[in-house]
C-alpha cells in the first residue's frame, strides 16, 4: 500500500513536535473499518485483509497505522471503554515502542499486543524508517458499544457507501 493513500490522523494536538501539530504529519491512518462500518473503497483495495477482519467477532475498526520515523505520539486515551485494541505488527523497525500505563513494550513483526486504550498510553518511532501496524478494535465481552456522537455523524456523512456490521 503506497504511503499516499493514508490520511493523516486527526487528532494533530498527539504529536509531539509542533511542527508536526501543524502539517499533520507523522501518524498516518488508512481505515478498512469505521464503528463497525466497513470503508468500501480502501476494503476493495486489500481484499484479503479485509476478508481476515470480517472474521474477528464483534470488529470495530480496523486499519492500518503508519508512524513516521522520529515521530512520538503523547500521552492519551481512547474514547470508549466498551472495546479492547489489538496491534499487529507488520512493519517493525528497532526503537519503536508502546507504553500503556507504567508498562512499555516493543512491537514485534506478525505478533499482536492487546491492551485497553482507555489506559493512558502513548507510542514512539525513533528510528529511521516508518512502523507501520494493523490496527484493530473489538467489543469487550459483554460491553455495549456505541460511538462517539461527532464521529459517527461525520461517518455517516462522509462515506455513501457503508453498511453497518456486527450489530
């Protein structure tokens, strides 16, 4: 997947350098799964992603997540605690990492680290090559999950072509 079909993340105030606040660049994001919506577009262009996803039960969102090198995303948390976060790492340069509460780990290549993204939490590339991993949300067991009101209205009204899944 080429570099320039990902979209810079929103959230631009979790970069640490201002410069990258800016420009928003250095977390980049290119989204199968929106809410539980597929994006049908980017599902197309990785069919066979997309078709390992669909069997993860109770799937969120899904995508791949691009972190430039030299880039550090701040200390943060998620936006509900009605779903766990699971990383796979694809690509994995050294002197990449994520800490989740007091604990910090790498990532490591065809590996997956869960962990609860309402824990605060923040991640680093200092190397010299992008970290890229495939980026996954599920409900907890027993959780009811509804999205954030502001981005579901802008899903809504940004993508034509979803339909809702695992409802």
């Amino acid at each position: 997947m080429p570099k320039g079909s990902f979209r810079a993340w929103p959230d631009r105030h979790l970069y640490e350098r201002p410069a990258q606040q800016e420009e928003g660049k250095g977390w980049d994001v290119f989204g199968l799964y929106a809410f539980g919506y597929p994006l049908k577009r980017n599902c197309t262009l990785c069919p066979e992603t997309t078709r390992l996803v669909e069997r993860i039960p109770s799937l969120k969102t899904a995508g791949f997540s691009w972190l430039e090198p030299g880039t550090h995303i701040k200390p943060h948390v998620g936006y509900t605690g009605a779903v766990l976060r699971c990383h796979l790492g694809l690509v994995i340069p050294p002197d990449c990492a994520l800490r989740v509460g007091p604990e910090t780990r790498s990532w490591q290549e065809g590996k997956c680290m869960v962990f609860d993204d309402t824990t605060e939490h923040e991640a680093w590339n200092r190397s010299d090559r992008v970290r890229v991993v495939l980026l996954l949300d599920f409900a907890k067991p027993g959780a009811t999950f509804a999205p954030p009101m502001e981005a579901a209205i802008s899903l809504i009204f940004s993508q034509p072509d979803k339909e809702p899944r695992g409802r």
